[in-house]
C-alpha cells in the first residue's frame, strides 16, 4: 500500500486523532481522487458554426448517452465521436469533471483510460461477427486507448483565489478527444455492415473512462471509472426513411425527387435547378459512408 502523506486525506484525519481503523479502511485512490462523470458546455450550432462553452460546474450539461449514425447522420459522416466539427456527431461533448479531495497537495492529470464494449455482444456471434470481451475479435486492437490530457486540480484549502476556470477551486474539466477514434469506427463499419438490416438496427458502445493524475508528491491516483453509451445505428436498406436517412435504396417509393421552383429543388433549396429533371437523383447504396442520401 502506498505511503500516505501529510497533505492526504487520511493524514487529515490521523492530525485530529480520529483514525481507529487501520489505514486502508480510508485510503482509497477513487475517494481522493473523484470522476463526477460526462458533461458538456452550452452549445449553438447553425449553417456552418458550432460554438461551444467549456462546461462549469454552475451550467454544466450532463452528457452520457448519446446516438448516431455508424455511418453517416442526416449526410454528415460519423468520422469518430465526439467529433468537434459535426453537428450531429455531439460536438460540444466529451467533458470529464474531475475532482480532487486532497487537502493540501494538487493533482495533475495526466491521461485518460478508455475501454470500449459492445452491450449484449454474443447475440452477433450467431451472425458472422466473432465476438470477445464484448467486442468483435478482428478489433479487438481498437478496445483499448489513452487520450493524454493536462489539467491542474488544485486541493480543496486553496484559496479562492486559485483559478481553474470550473466554477469550483478543487474542480477541473477535462475534454476527451476522440472517446472512439476513427480505427474503431472504421473497423465496426467493416464488421456490422455485412449484417441484414433486421439483424443490426442498433447497438450499444459502453465507453468506459478512468482517470489518472500524479500528485504534488509524486503518487499516482487513479479515478472511480465512469461509463458512457453511444447507440450507433444502421438502418439503412430496410425500406423506411428513418431518422438520419434522406431516403432508402430498398424503398419503393424514390424519395430523392423534386420540382425545380425559381431556381432550386423543392426538396432542398441547396440544389440549383434549370429543369425539373436537375431534382432527380438517386439514393446511395448500403455500405457506402454516404448511405442512405441523395445524389444528384
């Protein structure tokens, strides 16, 4: 077990004369050194701009669930989550609020631990996708991954002169950026896409982060883990336009048609038309990154 300095939290209770237990009874990393979870800032997002605010904790956000496209939300393709530049890839999002508990040393926090986990894995394996540790085998190098990230905590007697910029003196936001990078994303592509669309419509990646930090005297802390679900859906080819589609190559009906009215389509104002014939195009096929909208 490791030492425990004056400046810790159990150091302040053996100072008062109030530790009847043995030390390990009150020594533990992730009461030092505390993940109050997933956040993110005020956001507006328009035609062209996103502007986000670095979450406080006075109007932080809470952010653990979240869904989108494995492909493609609305014709943005998903490139990895969150995704800074994609309003429908949760751009604002990715906050860990961390906190330290020490009274008299501060932490820095040095990384992030991520794990990743498909919720009710083993149904897929009776469908192609050979499953592991919740996850398919042929990705299994993409489980695991460390964002390196830099913020300095000061302890809970700090004056409240000490800026951290979260609202709280003892209280710092991390942003984790990607929480899944684009190997994985590209890799759960290559594995699910095969898979009938009445078989994969959605699934459940379990992202789980722990933070670690190094203290003023060089001990090494380790967070309470925290847990995050990103539904990534496929939906496209069943025959129905669904939320995130433009339209479906299996559908009967082509929903990529429209009338030309003063010089764009009818169907989306963005397409310059001469002719009714310039708002007629054709729904991208399942697999491709831009399934399931219109080209034209």
């Amino acid at each position: 077990m490791r030492n425990v300095k004056a400046g810790s939290v159990l150091g302040a209770v053996v100072a008062l004369g109030l530790c009847a237990a043995p030390a390990a009874a009150f020594f533990q990393d992730d009461l030092v050194f505390r993940t109050a979870g997933w956040f993110q800032g005020r956001s507006t997002i328009s035609q062209g701009q996103i502007t986000c605010e670095i979450p406080n904790t006075s109007s932080a956000i809470s952010d653990g669930i979240f869904s989108t496209g494995l492909w493609n939300t609305f014709g943005q393709q998903t490139l990895s989550f969150p995704d800074t530049n994609n309003p429908f890839g949760d751009p604002c999002g990715g906050w860990l609020q961390l906190r330290n508990n020490l009274l008299v040393e501060s932490l820095l926090v040095d990384h992030v631990n991520l794990k990743l986990a498909i919720a009710n894995a083993r149904r897929f394996k009776r469908f192609g996708v050979p499953m592991r540790n919740g996850f398919p085998t042929a990705c299994r190098g993409f489980r695991r991954a460390t964002v390196f990230a830099s913020a300095l905590i000061p302890p809970v007697t700090a004056g409240s002169s000490t800026i951290t910029g979260s609202g709280t003196v003892n209280v710092a936001f991390v942003q984790v950026l990607p929480m899944v990078g684009p190997e994985a994303i590209q890799c759960l592509r290559e594995q699910f896409s095969p898979l009938p669309t009445d078989v994969f419509v959605a699934f459940p990646l379990v992202i789980t982060a722990t933070a670690v930090a190094i203290s003023d005297a060089n001990d090494t802390y380790v967070s309470n883990p925290v847990r995050y679900t990103l539904t990534l859906r496929h939906t496209c080819g069943n025959g129905r336009v669904d939320d995130g589609e433009q339209c479906d190559p299996a559908a009967t009906l082509n929903t990529c048609v429209g009338t030309c009215q003063n010089g764009t389509c009818s169907q989306n104002s963005a397409i310059a038309c001469a002719t009714n014939a310039d708002c007629i195009g054709t729904c991208v096929a399942q697999g491709n990154p831009e399934e399931c909208t219109c080209g034209y």
